[in-house]
C-alpha cells in the first residue's frame, strides 16, 4: 500500500509539473502575441506625455526615442506652391506616413503644440506631413482647403513608397480632411481619416 501512495503521488507531482510548463508555455505565447498591441498602448502613453510637456516615465522612453530629421518644404501641388514640415525617423525606411493639418490658428504649422505632437509620432517611428492650410491659419473657410488637403495626401503617398496614407485633421480642419477623402480625386492616396 505505501509503495502505491508513493507512485501515486509521485505521479501526482509529474502531472502537475507538465500542467505548469503547459500554462507558463501559454502564457509565453499570449505575452509574445499580445506584445505588439502593449507596445503601441505604451508608445500612446508617451506620446500623450511629450504632448503635455509631462516628464516621460523611464519605462516608457524607449518608445520614443526613434531620432528623426525635420526638414521645411514648400510642396509644388496643383492648387499652388504649399509651406510645408516633414518629420521623418531616421531608421525606418518604411514608416507609414500621415498628413497631419493644424487647426485654426494664426500660427499654422509652426503653433508649438502641433510641432511637438509631429515630434513626438515621428519619435515613435511614422513619418509626418504638415502642410500649412492658409485658409484655415487666416480664419477662412473654403475649398481651397480641401485641395490642399487631398494634394498633399497625393504628394506624401508618392513620395513615400506608393502606399496611401492617413489624414489627422485637428479642430476644423478634420471636417475638411473628411471631405478630402470624399473627393473620388483624392480618395486613392487616403487611407483613414482622423477627425
């Protein structure tokens, strides 16, 4: 009898050994999987913090510290010669790429808050197009707008690699950036919109 309570047990403590390298296995493979989604929810967390001029928890800059290169344009589109920023990392030769249009503001592309949140997405690894919406930096509304809008969706699509890009429009111009991607001209080169 003893030595039956003695297999037994010692089965006992095999069955529960391979039950903990099964559920630390899975466990490794859920954390593997889930990383790409963490990884993007950290990058969010410091970005919003360099937005905010708040102190970047150690931890997390890491996920901000692609070097980039900024550079001033003035982009030959069709509507007319454009003012325009790109923010580019340095070490993706892919990064995807998103417009970014500034709100109403006498300032334009160079209002500090929209400079430091083109920094802090080009940190992060996606290149960034900030074209000056003229209209919209006087306090006017009108199509015009919009051409710029979808041109330079058209321009930053070709210029990097073919690949249609994402729109951000701030404030109002986000309502003029849903007409952009609207338009059946500029529709191809517009991958999503955030308004």
């Amino acid at each position: 009898m003893d030595n039956r309570e003695g297999q037994t047990s010692g089965m006992g403590q095999k069955v529960r050994w391979q039950l903990s390298l099964v559920v630390a296995a899975v466990l490794v493979v859920l954390g593997l999987a889930g990383w790409p989604a963490l990884r993007v929810h950290l990058q969010s967390a410091a970005v919003l913090d360099l937005v905010g001029n708040t102190p970047v928890p150690f931890l997390l800059r890491r996920f901000v510290r692609e070097p980039i290169e900024v550079r001033d344009l003035n982009l030959p589109l069709a509507s007319g010669t454009v003012r325009a920023r790109l923010y580019t990392p340095l070490q993706m030769a892919n990064a995807p790429s998103i417009v970014l249009l500034h709100g109403v503001h006498h300032m334009g592309i160079d209002e500090p808050r929209l400079e430091t949140f083109a920094t802090a997405m080009a940190a992060c690894g996606v290149q960034v197009l900030t074209p000056e919406l003229s209209d919209i930096k006087d306090y006017r509304v009108g199509a015009g707008s919009i051409a710029t809008i979808g041109e330079s969706a058209e321009w930053l699509t070709h210029s990097s690699g073919g690949q249609p890009v994402g729109v951000m429009g701030l404030s109002f111009s986000g309502g003029l950036s849903l007409l952009a991607a609207a338009d059946p001209k500029y529709r191809p080169d517009i991958r999503f919109v955030v308004a």
